[in-house]
C-alpha cells in the first residue's frame, strides 16, 4: 500500500532544485549564530589571550612578546596545579565510571527479576544536577559529618588507623596531601612548581562524579550489548566456552566502539568539570581539587586578568579539542 | 527595640512607602524590617516631611533631614533640582538585613522624592562577585545604571575610575560637609589622586577579635581592653594545653584566611608602616612582614582541625558554641552570632597588635558618567550620605556608619564599642576586601596564602606577594 500511494506523491522534476536548495537556506541561520557565537568568540578569546587586556577596561594591543601570556600563565604554580589535576580527574574519573558502567551493565544483562528496577535506579543520579550531587557529597565526605559518623561509631576508622591504613579512613575532603611524585621519577620535570601525584581530596570528587555518571556508561553499555546477536553466544556456548572466556574473548571485545564513544562523551564533560566540583571542595586545601575553570573565572572577573583567563581558557579548548577532534575524523570516516 | 506602638505606627508607614515606590524589586525580609522598626522612630517623621513634599512641588521644596536630629551637621538640602522619572540602584544587598537597611535609603529618598520610582537592581549572591560580574559588563556595555554599590580605595580606582565609569563628586562634598564628616582614613580611601568618587554608607570592622567568655574563664584568661601579640600566643598555649583549638579559621573561604594575615599583619607593623606597603611594594622586603608572616605561621599551629572544611560563619560558630577560643573576623560575624543566639557567650577585643587602628571594610555609592537620570542620582547621593539615613541603615545591616559626628546610642553594645573606637583610630584599608590593592594583587596574595596554608614557607609567601606588588606597579 506504501508505494501505490508514494508513486503519485513523486516530486516533479522542476522542484527538485528548490529541494536541493531548501537545506541550506534553512540551515543558513545556525550556521551564521554558529559562526558567530561559537568561532567568532572562540577567535575573541585567542585574541585576548595575546592582548595586553588586564584591568577592568579592554585593552586590544598585542603583547609583545606575542605569546607572553602563555608563558606567563605555564609558569604560573596555580595553573601547573589545575592541570595535573584535570589529568588526574579524567583518569580515574574515566577508569571508575566506565568499569562500574561496564560491571552493571553486563550484571543487567542477565535478565533477572527486578534487572528493570536496577536499571532505573543506577540511571537515575544522571538526572541530577552536578550542583546537587556535589552538595549532598560534600556533605557525606565531610570529615566529621557524614560517612565519617557512621565510620567512627561502628569504628572502622579505628580499625583502620590500627592497621596502618589511617590513609584510607575517608577524610580525603580536605586533606591537602598529595600521594606519589612523578617529578621524582621521569627526569626533565624538576622544574615544575606542583607535585604530580594523586591529590587525595580529589578522591571523593571523583566517587561523586562516577555515582553520577557510571548509569550512563551503563546505558551505553546495554544499547551495545543488545545489538551482539544471540547467535554469537550459542556458536561460543557450542564450541565450548565458558562464559568467562564469552565475555573475556567475544562480548567485551564487540563493545570496543561503545567503550571508545563512552570514554569520549564522558572524558569531555570531566576535562570541562566546574560546576561539581565548585559545589563539593572549591579550590580545596592547598589547590588540590582547583581546576582550570575556577581558575579562568577567578582570573578574569576578580583579579581583572583577562588575559590570563582567556589563555587558560583556549588551553582549556586545546585539552578538550586533543579529545575530540580524532572522534569527529574517525566518525566522518565512517559516514 | 521592638515597642508595639512604634512599630504599629511603621507598619502603616512601610505601607504608604511602598505604594509610592511601586517598582521595589527586592526580596525584602519584612519581618526583620518591622521587628527592627522602632529604631527607626525617625520613618514616621521623614513621612511627614515626604506628605510636605508631595502636596507641593518636589523641586521647590528642599527637605532638609527628613529622619532624626543630626549631630552637628549643617542642614545642606538633600533635594536638588527637578525629579526625572525613576532611580535606578545596583547593590549586591539582597539577604536579610542588608536588603531591610538597603529599603531604609530607599525609604530616606523616597521620603524627599515621592513622584521617583526606584529600581533596585541588586544581584545576590558570592559575597558581591557575581553583582560584579554582571555590572562590569553594563558598564562595558555602556548601561549604567544611576549609582552602584562598591567598596572604596583599589577595587573603586581599578575598576570605575580609571577606566573612567564614575564623576568626581567634589563639589557634592564641599555642599554637604561630608569632608568634615568622614575620617581622613575613609577620605584617603573614597578619593583617587585626592578627588571624591564614592559616598560611603556603611562602614564594617575587619580586625576584630571575637572569644568565647567562658572558655577563658575557666582557663583563668584575662582579655583586658586590648591584647598583644604576646598577651595572645601565651592565652593560645593555655587553650592548646587543655586541648582546644585557639584560632578558629574558615579555610574554606580563602578570603577568611587573608583577613587572618592582614590583621596580623597590622598588628605587627602598626597603621604607618602596614599603609606604606600599599604604595611601595619594596616595604615587602622589610623585616616587619617577615616577623609578621612568622607570627601567622605559627597561628596556623592553633587553628581548629576542621578549618578546610568551614566557611567563615562555621569558624565563628565555633566560638559561639565554646568549642574554640578565638576567631579573627570582620565584624559581621557579630551579626552572625546574634543569628545563632550566641552573643552573650562572645567577647571581643582588637586582633592582636593592632589597637588604635580600624581595618574599615566600607561600602558606598557612586555617580557615574552618563546617569539616565542624573538629578536622582545625584540626590540619592546626598541622601545616603546623611546621618539621618545612615543612622537607619547601620542597624539593619550590622555595621556603622562611615561618619563619625552620628548617635550611636541607639546601636547595641558591639556596635557602641565599634562606633567610639571609629571616632578615634586611625582607619587603614584591607587586602581581603579589597581595598588595599589591586584585584590582580589581591588576587596573588590569595592564591598565595591557600598554598601558605598547606606548606607554611615564609620566604615563598613574602616572594611571590612582593613579586605581585612589583609587577603591578610596573604595569
């Protein structure tokens, strides 16, 4: 019935140069606000970042040297700090959120009773605001408060404390401590101001971002497993796998392209991380959770460093852009 | 405070006041408002004069004070010229008290200009950062509104006279006698290059040292009327022996950390020699600031186990609560102790050293260039210079008034104390508010002090602030 009544409907040849020509006149607005919100600024911004702009009224001239912010803004102790732990974040932020995404997903996939409900709870703190979820994790990671009541009254920070594992007892929030040094062990890096190792308050902070987002990792996972066909298994179970060696060898192997589209989707957000951790530690103690966009804003509408603000700013587009841009080519290949 | 009568008769008064100025905007704590009304006898009176002024012409007739019987203050008009439409204030007074005592200018204004409907532009919220934010870029984008909010010295010369937003206001000065009326201190702080930008309206004390009374007393301390450095390290000892923390610190807001340095600072420098600072960054380099950078060392020693974790008013609690022993804040925490109920517990002396000196955290108000409606500005001004007004405001807000020929008598015991040391101490301005440096200075020493903090190096500390100063005065 479909295509008796799609015969007549064909469009007649003369409109099919207005057809042609429609996409792009629809599409010319957004193309323009693209152009000019989204490019226009980012070229404002890489302008300012080489301007001599550090008060309260624009200032337009180059600095001379051209890049002398950047130099300024690399040798900056602060920024070295916001940088190590933007690395540090993603990569347990990355490393936590995809394997539990991964655990629950392939956990789900077992179609037990209740696998519905279990799904819908782990999705649910992706609805939450990063503001909320930060808020309500300071105030369980707060040293006296929160987990740490429950803690000392059944007493397992005594237990720990006990053992040697005091470390372990969950104060991290505002314990300024850093644990290891890179500096000490790859050379040519001594002349960093920051100690590149794992600054332990950013530990709850990214607990609290992996709560957040494991549920979409999640997701994706289970879109990804419900397109492995059923008769990939049966041949594995046939051939006399176990289901270890199915996952291990066959289903997690197919994941790969959900695996690498979740770690980009999700490496983005926490490269750009503000608004969780503004509302969970700030800078913290001794800058151990300060990331650059705290930093960008500080600079730019309290100390009037524009420039500095707007260097960091395209430091932080580089980052983000080191991530995407390989994405954006690979999926055009694709197309 | 509170006489039903007195506040009855204001209720009615709030009322037809808010009829006249239909375009108030804010979020207005009322209860506070009225609970506080008595003090404020003077609003019925300056209804009167407003009732006057309505009947006949607004240009014609002058109100002279329309609250209260100033100290000594010669009667200068605080109406001139003919009314435009509206009146348009930007402030970053949107919370409780400071909303309510921001309403009593507003009622003051009013009362001398009813046929003006005003605009309260207040942006809440980050301690006035945001506020800012959001009136760097009117003012960028050529939107003034008719009078802002900011504090007084570097952030008003760094960033509304320089770049050229704001009119001197010398002959406003000369015509109210406010030259006379304001401190040298606050003068110096509100001029640039010895010209008047800004009337100051309400005027905080950062140096103050507030304890708990029953802590010292069952630890045999005695705070006499003011305390050493010395005085202050032996009473830390006592408290750190029996185990409580002597210094309560809200790390969580850096700016609570450098009001701990600045006072120190003051207190072992003294007014002449802390002042220099700002005009010389090589004084950096003396061995004052490093004596002084060694005595916020060694109270980084004495701070409460949980200061990373605390805001402020968290650390002020502390000592309301009798967990701590002393917290070093602007004067605002006693606002907050009233709040909380514990006021009764808390004493308060000036942050070590530093007697004989006023850190003086002022807010006030200015004229830009290009007002909409330069008439109303300019007698808004006038208004919210007055002592009648600042008299009403003072109150609300939990701070003085930023002239010192007022009657406090009104004011309750902190701000009675507060108001006669005002009159006789030498008034210095502040880094962490602000008006000492520049925001890119400021901005340094912040950063610096949250590192100093984690790893107290006093030669780091004292480098990189001197290495700020000196690139700022270079550029």
């Amino acid at each position: 019935m479909a295509a008796q009544t799609t015969e007549p409907l064909q469009t007649p040849k003369g409109s099919r140069f207005g057809d042609r020509l429609i996409a792009p006149v629809l599409l010319a607005p957004s193309v323009i606000a693209l152009l000019i919100f989204v490019y226009g600024f980012i070229g404002t911004t890489v302008w300012i970042s080489l301007s001599n702009w550090r008060s309260a009224s624009p200032d337009w001239s180059l600095a001379d040297p051209l890049f002398s912010v950047y130099d300024r803004l690399f040798n900056t102790p602060r920024f070295q700090t916001d940088l190590r732990n933007t690395i540090i974040f993603t990569v347990l932020f990355l490393v936590v959120a995809v394997g539990a995404g991964l655990l629950f997903a392939l956990l789900l996939d077992q179609k037990f009773p209740g696998s519905v409900l279990f799904r819908n709870i782990f999705l649910f703190p992706y609805a939450l605001s990063f503001i909320v979820t930060g808020v309500a994790w300071r105030w369980i990671f707060n040293p006296e408060t929160g987990i740490n009541i429950l803690f000392d009254t059944l007493g397992i920070n005594w237990l720990l404390a006990q053992i040697g594992l005091g470390p372990f007892q969950p104060r991290w929030l505002t314990n300024p401590e850093v644990a290891g040094d890179l500096r000490t062990v790859i050379p040519g890096l001594d002349g960093l101001f920051t100690q590149l190792g794992v600054p332990l308050a950013m530990l709850p902070v990214v607990i609290a971002a992996a709560w957040q987002l494991s549920g979409f990792a999640m997701a994706m996972y289970l879109a990804g497993l419900s397109t492995i066909s059923g008769d990939i298994r049966e041949a594995a179970q046939l051939d006399g796998a176990s289901g270890w060696q199915i996952y291990r060898q066959i289903i997690i192997p197919l994941l790969k392209p959900v695996t690498i589209s979740t770690m980009i989707i999700l490496g983005h957000v926490s490269l750009k991380i503000f608004d969780l951790i503004f509302a969970m530690s700030g800078s913290g103690p001794g800058f151990a959770t300060d990331v650059p966009g705290i930093f960008i804003i500080e600079q730019t509408f309290r100390a009037n460093r524009y420039d500095l603000g707007a260097a960091a700013a395209i430091v932080m587009l580089m980052l983000v852009a080191l991530i995407i841009v390989p994405y954006l080519i690979r999926s055009m290949r694709d197309l | 405070m509170t006489g039903k009568p007195g506040a009855r008769k204001d209720i009615e008064a709030h009322t037809v006041a808010s009829q006249r100025t239909k375009e108030f905007q804010m979020a207005t704590n009322r209860r506070t408002l009225l609970k506080g009304a008595a003090a404020l006898a003077a609003l019925p009176v300056g209804l009167r004069a407003s009732q006057a002024a309505a009947q006949s012409t607004p240009e014609a007739t002058p109100v002279g004070t329309p609250m209260g019987t100033p100290v000594g203050t010669p009667a200068a008009p605080l109406v001139v010229g003919t009314p435009e439409a509206s009146l348009e204030v930007f402030s970053w007074w949107t919370s409780g008290g400071e909303a309510a005592g921001l309403e009593q200018i507003f009622a003051a204004f009013s009362a001398g200009s009813p046929s003006v409907s005003i605009v309260n532009a207040a942006v809440a919220g980050g301690a006035g950062s945001n506020a800012q934010a959001a009136l760097q870029t009117r003012l960028t984008g050529g939107q003034a509104p008719d009078s802002w909010q900011s504090h007084l010295g570097r952030e008003l010369q760094s960033r509304y006279v320089d770049p050229g937003y704001c009119q001197p206001l010398t002959d406003l000065f000369a015509e109210q006698g406010w030259n006379e009326a304001f401190p040298q201190g606050v003068l110096d702080q509100l001029s640039v290059g010895g010209v008047p930008y800004v009337v100051p309206v309400g005027n905080h004390r950062g140096n103050v040292l507030f304890y708990n009374r029953a802590l010292m007393e069952s630890n045999g301390i005695t705070v006499g009327e003011t305390m050493s450095i010395d005085e202050f390290f032996a009473a830390a000892d006592v408290l750190q022996a029996a185990g409580i923390p002597a210094i309560a610190l809200g790390g969580r807001d850096t700016f609570a950390s450098v009001q701990l340095f600045e006072n120190t600072l003051l207190g072992t420098l003294g007014a002449d020699a802390y002042n220099a600072l700002w005009n010389d960054p090589s004084m950096w380099s003396s061995d004052g600031v490093t004596a002084a950078i060694e005595a916020f060392a060694r109270m980084l020693g004495y701070l409460n186990p949980d200061q990373a974790a605390l805001t402020w008013d968290g650390a002020a609690d502390l000592v309301g609560q009798g967990t701590a022993g002393f917290t070093s804040m602007g004067d605002w925490a006693y606002g907050d102790f009233v709040s909380k109920g514990t006021e009764a517990n808390v004493g308060w002396v000036t942050h070590p050293g530093s007697a004989g000196t006023f850190v003086a955290v002022i807010d006030g108000f200015t004229l830009p260039v290009g007002a909409p409606n330069p008439v109303n500005a300019a007698n808004w001004l006038r208004t919210a210079g007055s002592v009648a007004a600042q008299t009403a405001f003072a109150p609300f807000k939990g701070c003085i008034p930023a002239r010192t020929d007022v009657d406090a008598s009104g004011f309750n015991e902190y701000l009675q104390w507060s108001a006669a040391d005002f009159g006789t101490a030498v008034s210095v301005p502040s880094i962490a508010h602000g008006t000492a440096v520049t925001p890119q200075v400021q901005q340094a020493i912040s950063d610096a002090t949250v590192q100093f903090l984690v790893s107290p190096d006093v030669e780091t500390y004292r480098v990189t602030i001197q290495q700020a100063a000196e690139d700022d005065a270079a550029s």
